[in-house]
C-alpha cells in the first residue's frame, strides 16, 4: 500500500518540491540585480512576455512586499492563489487515489487563459498599458 501511495503523489510531490527550490532560490539572489539570472530573451527583442517581471515578483512576495510584486507582474500575481490550489488538489487526489475526470469547464477556462496571456502581453506593450510593463 505504502510503495503505492509513494508512486501516487511522485509528480505532485516533486512539482510542488521543485516549485519550492526555485522560490527559495529566488528569495536568496535577488532578481532586481540587472544579469543575477541572465539576460531575458524577449527583452533582448524588444518586448515584454508575460513572464517579464515574474522573477523579481516572487522575490518580492518572499520578502512579504506585495505591492512591488504586483507591480513587477500582476497576472503572475493573481494567478499564484489559483496554481496552489491547483497543486494542493492535484496533490491531495493523489494521495487518496482519485482520479478526477475533466469537467467541461476545462477548456473553455484553458482558452479563456491563454486569452488573458495574449491581452496581457498586447497591452503590456504598448502605450496605455505601460502600468504593466515590468
């Protein structure tokens, strides 16, 4: 039963754990030092992802400073309450031996993200939405 369960929760525990080292990671180099963890591509071509910023916003959030990680990257911001959920429930169906069927909310909520990313990175970019911009 034991080597079962082990098995089970292998991927959340080591997603989670991996998650965990890179914040812990992040919260030791700070990421507001220009290079401390190289050189972002999309800014080298010019543009800002909507991942710029996401970096110096989970530094910001491990030294408790809320406002200057929203303001580092919002969207990341707002979506990390969701992604532990998310993992906390992927982790805790694994552990009881669950499978949770997709519900026919899944894809329009996966297309109404990848919506979000798009709108966010257009309007991080250009003139209006410069409050965005990492």
């Amino acid at each position: 039963m034991l080597a079962t369960r082990t098995r089970q929760v292998l991927w959340p525990a080591a997603t989670i754990g991996a998650l965990a080292a890179a914040t812990v990671a992040l919260a030791l180099r700070d990421p507001h030092a220009q290079g401390s963890w190289g050189a972002c591509p999309s800014a080298a071509l010019g543009f800002a992802c909507p991942g710029c910023g996401g970096l110096r916003a989970v530094n910001d959030l491990t030294h408790g400073r809320f406002l200057d990680a929203a303001s580092s990257n919002v969207l990341l911001v707002a979506m990390i309450p969701v992604a532990v959920f998310l993992l906390g429930r992927w982790a805790l169906d694994a552990w009881r031996g669950t499978d949770r069927p997709a519900s026919a909310l899944t894809t329009p909520l996966v297309v109404l993200l990848l919506v979000a990313l798009a709108v966010f990175t257009v309007a991080r970019n250009l003139p209006f939405g410069t409050w965005l911009a990492p």
